[in-house]
C-alpha cells in the first residue's frame, strides 16, 4: 500500500496535469517498490492533491502570499509499507517522482522549492479492510519480481 500526497499552492496543477500524475507518480513508486510496472498492483496505491492558499504555505519564513516573487512550492509525501528500502531504492523513487511532476508542469527540471519526503510505515501500523495489513502476503501474489520480493522478505527478516 501506498499514499502519495501532493501539496501544491491553489491552481498549480490544472485537471489535465493531475491525471497525469495520477498514473506518473503512481508509477514512479509502484516500478521500484515491486520491480517491474504491475498492472495488478496499481490499486494499492492511492495519490492525493491538497490544494493550499498562497497564504497557508511559506517559504524562506515568508507566506507565499508575500513574497516578491512567484515561487513554485510544492511538498510530495510518500506513505509506503514497511519492506525492502535501501538508501538507493528510496533515492531511485525520489528522483522519479520529481521527474514526473517536472515532466507533468512542463520544466526541464525540478524546482529546487519541490520537497519530497520518503516515509516508511512499521510492519503493523498500517490498516486496510477492518484490519493491520502486511507486505508479506502481497509477496505471493506475482506482482513483485523475484528479486523484489527476495529483499523484501530478508528485510522484513522472514
């Protein structure tokens, strides 16, 4: 399971750009995290957009309502379950996600002003379905790859 939440400043993102990103950055997660683009396991992940007023957010101690110029913020929080995350598979999405919300806003490049932050949440405080859910069943399910869910399990310590 997975929950990407994209906060932008209010009209940053148009509908066209969403749905974009919807898949984008469902992807940009869903390749590293099990290894290859499973369409199967598309419906554990979820990406929501929070829209924020200019003056709800700031930057530099400023509100961006204020500040001289018009600068492109934007914070993109990774939920994930507890598995197989080394620095370099964390890295990987990272880049990913920022790739694609580049790709989707029609720069070059990231804005340095986009944050993304990487949590993992602990093996039993995750709950879905009226119960804790676990990475371990999803292993059986075809969606990892053999390499995938090889590490997931050694870090899972099974």
């Amino acid at each position: 399971m997975t929950i990407i939440t994209v906060n932008a400043p209010k009209g940053r993102l148009g509908l066209e750009q969403r749905r974009e990103l919807a898949e984008t950055l469902t992807d940009a997660v869903l390749v590293p995290e099990v290894g290859q683009p499973a369409p199967a396991a598309r419906v554990g992940f979820q990406v929501h957009f929070v829209e924020r007023e200019r003056d709800m957010m700031a930057i530099g101690g400023r509100l961006l309502s204020d500040a001289d110029q018009d600068l492109d913020v934007m914070v993109i929080d990774i939920a994930v379950m507890d598995a197989a995350w080394q620095p370099d598979i964390r890295a990987q999405v990272i880049e990913r996600v920022l790739a694609a919300l580049a790709a989707a806003c029609g720069l070059e490049k990231p804005s340095p002003a986009w944050w993304v932050n990487f949590r993992v949440i602990d093996e039993g405080s995750w709950g879905s379905s009226g119960g804790v859910l676990s990475a371990l069943p999803l292993l059986d399910g075809g969606v990892f790859t053999e390499e995938r869910a090889k590490a997931v399990r050694a870090a899972l310590g099974v």
